[in-house]
C-alpha cells in the first residue's frame, strides 16, 4: 500500500528537493525503513530520532501505529520535553 | 483505546482537592533527598574543572592528589567507557572532558577520599596543563566566519552547504508562500530579538552516593527526572551491562528539564569502581551552573504581515540557538512551536543549532518554545499597536482550531487555544483599570506534550487498601494524581492508596518524567492497571457467586451481579474479596505497560500588568492571570500550582535571570547571590484558570500542564513592560541597565 508523507522542507536536500514522497508502508515502522531505503540520504535523519503525525495525532516513537492511504501523514522531529 | 473508555464528566475523586502524600515528610524534614543518602565506608567526591573557556589538556598529573593523606582513587577519562558514539558519546565527553576542555567548569578528573574536605584539598592537587584555545560563547559571534571551530565533526547532513562548522543541525519547516503573503499585508513589522541563558534553578544541587564493585554490579541513588534513562546512560559510560545497575531516584527538589540527564553520577561509579567503596557526590551551587544544564540563549528574526483587519497573512522566523559545545540546542522546537498558535496560509520557520563554548545545554520546560513566543508574540503586539488592534480579539480571529493545519504540518486535534483567549477575555484582569506608569501584556503559547515508555503495577492488601508502583519521579504531584485515577477506577477512597516511585529492578522501564508526560502517561496506565484489578476482582465475585465473569461489573467500589438475569446476590465491597484473596486464587494485582501515543497538545493564554521606574529601570510585575487548557484539571491545586510556577520562572527568566560570560569566557555569576532568581516578595499572587478542553487520547481527557505555563511568560512579560516604558524591549532579561538603556536610546532618537 502507498502512502504519502510530507517532510518538513528542510529535507528537501535529502530528497531530490521533495517536501512530499510516496513510499509502501502500511505502518510507521515500515514508513521508517522505506524512506531510508527510498531516500538513502534521510537515514541519518531518521536514525537520530523523528516521530510521525497521523491525522494529526502525533506517533512520538511508536513503530507500530497502522497507516492507510487516506491519512495525512507527516514526518516530525523527535520530540521531547522538559 | 475503546471510546467507551472514555470519561469526561460524573467524577468522584477527580478534580477533588486532598492532602498531597510526600507533605507531612517535606515539612518534617524526613524527606530523603539526593545528598541524604549515606552508607557504611562511603567516601566523597570531589570533581576538578576547567578554568579555561577552550582549552587543549596537555597532561593530567593525579600524582599529589594521591599521595593525600585519605585519598582513595582518583579518575580521568581513561576510567570510562571508549567507543561510544551519539548521545551517550556526547554525554561522556560532557561528564568527564577528553583532550580539550570545552567550557568554564568543564570536569577534567575527579578524586574521592574519606572525607568531603580531603576531597576538594585533593581535587586542588590534580596539575592540569593546558593550552589555552580561542573560545566563544556568544550565539551570533559563534556562526560569523573567522569564530572558532569547536569540532568540525559534528554538523548533520541536514546543514546547509558554507555554513559555519559550529553550525551542527538545521531546520525549516512551513508552507504556502511567504512572499505572496507579504505583498498581501497592510502592514508589515520585522523585528529581531535575542535572549539570555537561563538556568532551571532547582533548588536542590545533583547529588548521588554510587557503589560499583569489580563484579559489575552497582546500586546508584540520585536525584533524577528519570532513572531509568540514568541507569542506561550511566552503564554505557562506565561499561557495564544495563540490568546489572539498579537505580534508585531520591526525592526531588525541582528538576524543570535539567534532571533529565547525568553529570556526577557516572563519575562516582567510576571513583566507587576504583576505590572499591561507596561514592558520595554532592555538587555546590557554583557547580550547578557551571557544569549542568542551562536553556540556549537565544538570536532571533521574526517578520510577521497583517490585514487592517487583524488577519495574518504571513509570519517568519529565524531563530539560532546556541546549546554549548555539544549538538542538541532545541531550535527545532523554537521553530515548530513559534507560530503553532495561529492559523496560517503562509509561514515558515527555520532553526539553527549552534555548539559554543559554554556547558552543554539542558531541557528547560518546554525546551525552546519560551524564546521563539517571545519574539513572535512581540511582533504580534506590535502591528496591534500600529493597527489599534486589541491583542486578544486579533489572537482570536488567526487563533488555531481543531482541523486547523499546524505551522509545524499535521492539522490540530480537539484543542482548547479558543477557550483559553475567550477565558482571557472575560477574565476581569482584562479590562482592570492601569495607573500611570504600568503597563498591560498577553501572550499566548503553545506545547506538544509527550506520552513515552510507562510501565505501573499496582497491588492490592488483604485490608482493601492498594499500593501503586510508578516509575516516573514525582516532580509535580504525581503521587496524589495517580491515587486519585486509580481511586476512580476502584471506587475506594484517596486515603485507601500509598504510591511509591519504584526502583529500577522492580519495575518495567519508564521514560523520564519529562515533556508534561506523568499525569497523561503514567496516569493512563495506573488507570489500565486498575482496570486489570477490578477485572480480576469482579472473577473473584463470579467464581463466589458461581456465575460468569462477564455477568459481574464493578461500581463504587463493589462487585456487582449485572441485572436481574445474572441472580439476586448483595454487593460484594472490595475489601470482603480482597480478604480472602489468598485462598481463592492468590495475590489480586494490576499491570500496564505501554508507550501511549495521544497525548494532547495544550495552550495558554497570559495577562500581565508592569510597573517600570523610569529613574532605575526596576520593573514590578503586578498583576499576573494565567489561562491555560488542562484537557482535566486531576488535582486542580497541583494544576495550578504548576500554571504559577511556569509564570514565576518566566517572571525571572524575562526580567532577571542570565548567565554573564566576561571576555575569558569564564561564568561571571554562578551564584545564587548575582543570578538573581524571582523571590516571593518579587511576586505578585499569581491568579489561574484552568479551562478543560478533553484530550481525546486520554480516558479522563488530561493534557500534561507542567512546560505550556513557561511559554507565554517571556512575551506576556514583554509586551507589558514595553507598554509601560513606551519603549520595545527586544533583548532578555528586561534588567534595569537594559530598561534604561532602551529609555535613553529612544530619548536620543527623539
């Protein structure tokens, strides 16, 4: 299944110059690993720590929340707090 | 989570007042904080610094030191771990120094010996050589081309290409057109702003007692946000395996952020693993804040474009933060949480993090969003003036709402901005008269809130009464919050509960008590664990009554046959199933562990009244209210406690407090004597609001409230005192010298 993901557009460097890439995931776990297989240049990114926005509900470090074409996914930096 | 999990209203003991738990041992004094700790042939520590902003280490001679009478090891770098890379690299380098001392205070050896005295004689004894390197601490001076390269390593691939190395991370996020919006504008205001380091100013120093034997077993005890985060860190830097080190989180005397890492703890295992006894450190006030944690000062730009109307047709912001010598300033969360109260078509932000030579920098309530508020909500009051806009109405009409697009990306959820502004206005602090000379401020804020690993058991007595086992330090009240969810859940009294902050060996792992999280996470599963409890006490009642289980259900704290169907049988309370529950099928507990993931972002909204003496510059804060959504206020007085203390530390932060570097670059003010936080007779009674706005992603509808009150402080606070001076104040803190000399530079501009 293909879903799509904006990034902030600060790795827009990473990606060619795309704010927004479609990869096969169906979970974030699997949206993790096929943006660093798709887009070798973001696994650093990515293995520093990101958390992802389901429908705007944040998924801080969970690799398992399930994911359908019809969410709005975007790709967030870990968050954390005081 | 089920919705009809759910429960936002009919509470019994939620949003119920009573006794906080750790009260009678806090005023008693019996309370066993971090340097209460002690243990038969404990020795003290005592660690050697740096002087030198930057410097290069020659030779470390341990030599003398050793020879003192009653010095039992002493430790450099060699003592730790080798190979480690990332955050446990970086902590490493920061708890114990390797070739180069980075900042003024950085620990360079440390010696333990049988006494406290003979410690810090011995530290003195250890010969450093250095080779002084050129240093810089300034945010703006450590970015220009010729500034000093502190390593040239550590720039992520996110960094733009010709940028300086001491430039590490970058960041920038938006969308729509920026420029487009501008040409839409009536008005435009382009502003730039900086502020000062600030320490979380807890007032209990780090101190632990750490015993590690040759077998590579170790017990820590220390004041903590997070233990367990402790206990992985310290492993990894002395190099033994994670589950052979138990940790055990004292009492806490305030942590804001600055706990949620490790400075003398790893130090001491090795000091303990050398001398082959307990290890004592207790860090001086000097210590606190030359070595652990302060926010990042701070270099801003912020250009925002309005309508004659009030409407917002575009906001930027550049915002630079410096996190001393290590990756890590938290300009990503300047950047998203700048502009996130609003409902923008067109806004981008972009953060630069940036390592000089001071100590590396700490989380400090809603790490980075103070600041980047700061400057916005500066530049928001200011069109208002030029507009004769009223602040709140114009925050209402760009306020962001539920299915709002974020400025960070994702559209809001369920939130409570509206509510809080609304509140604001109605709140009779708003329309209060002002004598002459003061002046009227607000500001909003916003945060993300955090859920994080969570584990909680909870054990059940032959009397009825329960016992809780969380393992998130309690640093707002937790310990009365979660007895009074699980109260709700068991239908048992609050009193009827004892709540203890499990050790690492007796408990699954729980992250830090950090980013607003306990009330929601920790809260979450005491919840599910008392769900697991009343489950396995409703088995015992079927089994008794020979009926199913799922014709049993629980209410007010009585097992219940669940209609007329399921027979006739008396309620049976939970102390009459718990008395026999060793024999009719064994100890009744509850467990929960999980990472929750729905933990809400929350705002507030603050008013503040100023008071500026143009003749000294002295500003007075005299009236303080501040709103903020809560989603379910669990314990209000805690809430509110938590809305005055986020407000308190702003007071300081905007108006006193900050770390002075002189051209050596060594700390000019590390006590408490010239860093000068707020006391009670700085302060005003701050008044509070709490609005309940539900969390959908928590049972009772709780967002955290422990970093949101800090963020619209620094603004609030601003917009006030500039009102009362007749003068923007565009660089924290607001001390009298810079009071007077914004009055005297406008003066001279006529």
């Amino acid at each position: 299944m293909r879903v799509e993901v904006h990034l902030w557009s600060g790795l827009r460097s990473l990606t060619g110059g795309l704010e927004k890439v479609s990869v096969e995931a169906a979970s974030t776990g699997e949206l993790l690993a096929a943006l660093a297989r798709d887009y070798p240049q973001l696994a650093p990114v990515i293995d520093a720590g990101v958390s992802v926005a389901v429908d705007g509900r944040i998924i801080a470090s969970s690799l398992t929340e399930p994911l359908g074409p019809d969410n709005e996914i975007y790709l967030m930096q870990r968050l954390k707090g005081g | 989570m089920a919705l009809d999990d759910h429960k936002t209203t009919g509470f019994k003991f939620i949003g119920t007042r009573p006794d906080r738990p750790d009260g009678l041992d806090k005023v008693t004094g019996r309370a066993l904080f971090g340097a209460d700790a002690q243990a038969p042939g404990m020795l003290h520590g005592a660690i050697v610094r740096s002087p030198h902003a930057h410097a290069r280490i020659l030779r470390i001679d341990t030599t003398a030191a050793e020879a003192l009478e009653g010095v039992k090891a002493v430790v450099t770098r060699a003592d730790f771990a080798t190979g480690l890379s990332g955050e446990f690299g970086f902590v490493l380098e920061n708890v114990m120094a390797g070739d180069r001392a980075l900042y003024d205070g950085h620990a360079v050896a440390a010696v333990a010996a049988s006494s406290a005295l003979i410690a810090r004689d011995a530290a003195k004894l250890v010969q450093v050589d250095y080779e002084i390197l050129p240093h810089v601490t300034d945010v703006d001076a450590a970015m220009v081309d010729d500034a000093p390269v502190l390593n040239d390593t550590y720039a992520d691939a996110t960094v733009p290409a010709g940028l300086h190395p001491n430039v590490v991370r970058y960041h920038e996020s938006g969308h729509g057109d920026v420029e487009a919006g501008f040409a839409a504008a009536d008005l435009i205001v382009e502003d730039s702003f900086k502020t000062e380091a600030t320490h979380q100013g807890y007032i209990e120093p780090h101190a632990c007692l750490a015993t590690l034997g040759a077998d590579g077993k170790g017990e820590l005890w220390c004041t903590t946000q997070g233990h367990w985060i402790a206990q992985k860190t310290c492993a990894a830097l002395v190099g033994i395996d994670t589950s052979q080190l138990r940790v055990t989180a004292s009492e806490i005397g305030g942590g804001f952020g600055g706990k949620t890492t490790v400075f003398i703890e790893p130090v001491a295992l090795a000091l303990s693993r050398k001398a082959n006894r307990p290890v004592k450190i207790v860090m001086n006030r000097s210590e606190v804040f030359r070595a652990t944690g302060p926010t990042s000062s701070t270099s801003m730009d912020v250009k925002i474009g309005m309508m004659k109307d009030g409407t917002i047709t575009a906001a930027q912001g550049v915002f630079r933060l410096q996190g001393g010598a290590f990756p890590g300033a938290p300009m990503e969360f300047s950047a998203m949480c700048a502009f996130a109260p609003y409902n923008l078509e067109n806004v981008k932000q972009v953060g630069y993090d940036v390592i000089s030579n001071r100590p590396k920098q700490a989380a400090y309530r809603a790490p980075g969003a103070p600041m980047a508020s700061f400057a916005v909500e500066s530049v928001i009051d200011d069109l208002c003036k030029q507009l004769g806009l009223d602040p709140i109405d114009t925050r209402l009409k760009n306020a962001a709402r539920e299915g709002t697009k974020a400025s960070y990306g994702p559209r809001f959820q369920r939130i409570g901005l509206v509510e809080t502004l609304e509140a604001a206005k109605a709140h009779p602090h708003y329309t209060a008269p002002l004598k002459p000379g003061q002046g009227r401020g607000v500001s909003c804020g916003f945060w993300f809130n955090h859920g994080g690993e969570t584990s909680v058991s909870l054990a059940l007595s032959e009397d009825g009464t329960c016992q809780i086992s969380v393992g998130t330090p309690d640093i707002g009240g937790s310990r009365a919050s979660m007895a009074l969810m699980a109260a709700e859940v068991l239908g048992i009294a609050y009193e009827n509960f004892r709540v203890t902050v499990a050790d690492t060996a007796t408990l699954g792992y729980n992250d830090v008590s950090h980013g607003s999280r306990v009330t929601y996470a920790s809260g979450l599963a005491t919840i599910k664990a008392a769900q697991d409890a009343v489950a396995k006490l409703c088995k015992r009642a079927a089994a008794k009554w020979g009926i199913p289980e799922d014709a049993v259900y629980w209410e007010d704290g009585f097992a219940k046959p669940s209609g007329a169907n399921a027979g006739n049988f008396d309620p049976i309370p939970l102390a009459e199933i718990t008395k026999d529950m060793g024999s009719t099928g064994g100890p009744i507990s509850g467990h929960f562990e999980a990472t929750p993931e729905g933990a809400g972002v929350s705002f507030g909204t603050h008013i503040v009244d100023a008071e500026v003496d143009p003749e000294t510059g002295k500003t007075a804060v005299v009236r303080y209210t501040v709103i903020q959504d809560a989603g379910k206020a669990i314990h209000p007085t805690y809430v509110e406690g938590q809305f005055q203390g986020g407000a308190a530390q702003g007071i300081g932060w905007a108006l006193n407090e900050e770390y002075v570097y002189g051209e050596d670059g060594r700390l000019q003010n590390s006590i408490f004597l010239d860093y000068r936080v707020p006391v009670a007779s700085d302060l005003p009674m701050i008044d509070t609001v709490i609005v309940e706005v539900p969390n959908p992603g928590h049972p009772y509808g709780v967002r955290g409230v422990g970093e949101t009150g800090i963020v619209p402080p620094l603004a609030a606070i601003a917009n006030a005192v500039s009102a009362a001076a007749g003068v923007r104040l565009r660089h924290l803190p607001m001390s009298p010298p810079r009071i007077l000399r914004a009055l005297r530079a406008q003066a001279s501009e006529g």
